[in-house]
C-alpha cells in the first residue's frame, strides 16, 4: 500500500504525468493489487467526489469572469481607481494594485486578473517610466490577491475538501486580502518615491465622479456577489449564477460590446476550463477516500499527538510544505490532495480551519507568481511579451511582502476571523 500511496504517485509527477493520471492511476494500483475491492468503487468516488452543490459555483463564476474579461470592463475600472488615486506617487502602480483586487472580486481567477489588467497597465507604466523589471514583478504578482479576496475559487475547493462554510471562508478572505493589497500599494509608493517616478494627475472631483459613472455597472458586480452573500439573500452557487446573469446583461445590452456569438464562446471556453478542473476534483476525492480508508489521516493525528508538537510549530512546518508544494502543483490540485491529510492535523491542536483556510489559500496564491513553474510568471510571459528572466528578478521584493503578509496572517488569527465576526456575526 505503501507502494501504491507513495512511490507510484512520487515517479509519475516526476516523469511529468498530469495530476489527475497520477491520482487515478496511484489509487487504481491500490485497489487492484493491493485492497482487492471491486473497481466500482473507483467509479462511484469518481462521479462522487463532484457531486456537491458548492462546486456548481466554479462554473459560474469562471463564465462571469470570462465575460467581464472580453469587454472594456478592465479599462473602466483601472479609470476609476485612477481617477481615485490621483497625484499619488506611484498612482500607477497603486492603480495596478487596486484594479486588480477589484478585478478578483468579480472572477476569482488570478490569470485572468494578470493577463486582463496586465494588458491594460502594462503600456501605461511603460510611458510613465516604470523600471521594466519592476512592472514584470507588480503585474505578476498581484493577481494572487485574488485567489484570497473572494468570490475565490480555491475557497470552494477547500470547503467542500473541509466540510467547512464557503461563506465564512469568504468572510475570512476580505481583510488578509486587502491587507496584502495595502502592503503591495506602500511598496510601490516608496519604490515611486525612491527612484523619482512622477505622480499621476492631481484627483478632480469631475473626472472622478465621471470615471465611478462609466465604471458603475463593472462596480456592481462584486457589491452584488458579496452584498447577496453576506447579505443572507442567496448562497455562494446562487451568488455565482446571479453573475453570469448580471455579466452577460451588462456586456451584451449595457455596454453593448459582446454579441450573442461572443457569449457562447465565452460559456465554451467556461466549460473547457471548468472540465479541467473537475476532472482534477474527481481524482482526487477518491485519492482523499483511500487515504480515509486506510487510516492514513488518524496514524498521521495519532503521530502528532504523541510528539506534543505546539500550534506554532505545527503552523510553522505547514507553510514551508505548502510553500513547495505550491512551486509546482496549482492550488486546486494543492488543496485536494493536503487537506484531507491536514485538515485533522490542525483539528487536533486546535487551529480553526477557517483560519486554516486562510492560510492555505494565501500560502498557494504564493506559489502562483513563486519560481520556477508559478502559471502566472507564464502567463505574463506569454500574453503579455514579458521576458522570463526580467520577471523573475522583478518578482523577488513581491514575493517578500506576501511572506511578511503570510507570518502576519498565520500567526494573528484575528485578521482572518474578524471579517467572520464583522460581516456574519460569527466567530
């Protein structure tokens, strides 16, 4: 079992096999030469493993996304954050920064939010003489916010993974989000005022008022997702079909600039990247099954307890592993394949997985933009003709302030709670 568990999944990863081969063929071997249980078992896990009504939310809110991102909705957004930031030094780079986590509260999805916001501000910092390398780093690097800020797809993979609350992970996401974002913006104010990077147009009331007015139906998106939310009007899945409705009337009938062929493309290009993902889920529920099956998380709790390892330690070690594993796993296929090993791990020393979720999804934004393999180094690379190495030279100070913005968050669980508290009236 041994064998089946850890060797056969171990050599697959490293020959290059996708993770849901590596997943189906690692439980398959165990089944087969090792339990002697009836392949049926395999099939009923598989189809199983996605049937759940949070994870109807994923589709939704990718084709709300897609459609938001085929527009002029970025550039209606980066004018009201600008219009916003004013004669800030660095207006630019804040702008960036503030796009972007707007942007995510609309799709969830961190390149989208890179290669979307990344072709508008790109240009733009170019003509107001941002270092190349800087702009590389900053463009890559903050679409991770968006995996943290909700609507978060990763935090809907990790609630049903958990058994947790999708809306108290939600609730859990929105000050360590803005936080990192906080911490990105005064970054790129001292590095505008160290290098003598001219401040933007002084804030006018007019142009201000006229930017929030072309923005105003972008705007509405995340109020209306969260505001719903949060509000008790509808859960996190019917949030998310609520803006794939509110997406398409806008962009078709508002902005007029999607025609009914660009809508189907978009649900196309939705199913493609929703099958990717699932199939992803699949695998790996049953691979979370055998391992439940076979006592592994009670051996590892059983381990755990008889070292008397304290919290911090504990929190300690699991941001380091996470830290690797996210340089080559992405999130989703991350969080399925360690939350059933940690999750019981966490429980026995008393750390709430709210908090836990947290610090998992933060810790795998991380990896997004980490070397070598992070997808969002790749997707500026390739849609927004950034050179690999000026990226990675650019992405080391971004890559500090989310560590800083990691210890803080794992070791002050308030951050995260709070916003339980604040905005569902729960600890």
């Amino acid at each position: 079992m041994s064998f089946a568990l850890g060797v056969v999944p171990v050599v697959m990863l490293l020959l290059g096999f996708p993770i849901f081969l590596v997943l189906l063929a690692s439980v398959s071997v165990a089944l087969v030469f090792f339990m002697h249980v009836p392949l049926a078992a395999l099939h009923q896990n598989l189809f199983g493993g996605i049937d759940a009504y949070a994870l109807l939310a994923i589709p939704f809110f990718i084709y709300a996304g897609e459609l938001m991102g085929r527009g002029s909705v970025a550039q209606r957004l980066v004018d009201f954050v600008q219009a916003g930031v004013g004669s800030l030094r660095g207006s630019l780079g804040v702008t960036t920064v503030g796009t972007s986590a707007i942007f995510g509260a609309i799709s969830g999805a961190s390149a989208a939010t890179v290669a979307t916001i990344g072709k508008v501000m790109l240009p733009a910092m170019r003509r107001a003489g941002y270092p190349e390398k800087f702009t590389a780093g900053l463009i890559t690097a903050v679409g991770a916010i968006d995996i943290v800020i909700p609507p978060s797809i990763p935090m809907i993979v990790y609630g049903t993974a958990a058994e947790e609350s999708v809306p108290r992970l939600y609730a859990a996401g929105v000050l360590p989000g803005l936080l990192i974002a906080g911490m990105l913006a005064i970054y790129v104010v001292w590095f505008a005022r160290r290098n003598g990077i001219g401040a933007g147009e002084s804030f006018r009331a007019g142009v201000f008022f006229r930017a929030a007015g072309r923005g105003l139906w972008a705007l509405g998106a995340p109020f209306i997702i969260l505001g719903g939310i949060y509000g008790g009007v509808f859960s996190p899945t019917e949030a998310a079909a609520v803006a794939c409705v509110y997406a398409a009337f806008v962009t078709r009938f508002i902005y007029r600039e999607l025609g009914w062929r660009d809508i189907l493309a978009a649900a196309g290009t939705t199913a493609m990247f929703t099958g990717q993902i699932l199939i992803i889920v699949a695998c790996a529920s049953v691979f979370a099954w055998l391992l439940t099956v076979n006592q592994v998380p009670a051996v590892l709790v059983a381990w755990l307890d008889a070292l008397h390892i304290p919290a911090w330690l504990l929190l300690a070690t699991i941001n380091v592993v996470l830290l690797a594993v996210g340089c080559f796993l992405d999130p989703i296929s991350a969080i399925l394949l360690l939350t059933p090993l940690l999750v019981p791990l966490v429980k026995a020393v008393g750390i709430d997985t709210v908090h836990f979720g947290v610090v998992v999804t933060v810790n795998l934004a991380i990896g997004l933009f980490h070397p070598p393999f992070g997808m969002n180094i790749f997707v500026a690379q390739s849609v927004l003709g950034l050179e690999l190495g000026v990226i990675y030279r650019g992405i080391l100070p971004f890559l500090v302030i989310y560590l800083a913005a990691l210890v803080l968050i794992t070791y002050v669980p308030w951050i995260s709670l709070a916003g339980v508290r604040l905005l569902l009236g729960t600890g």
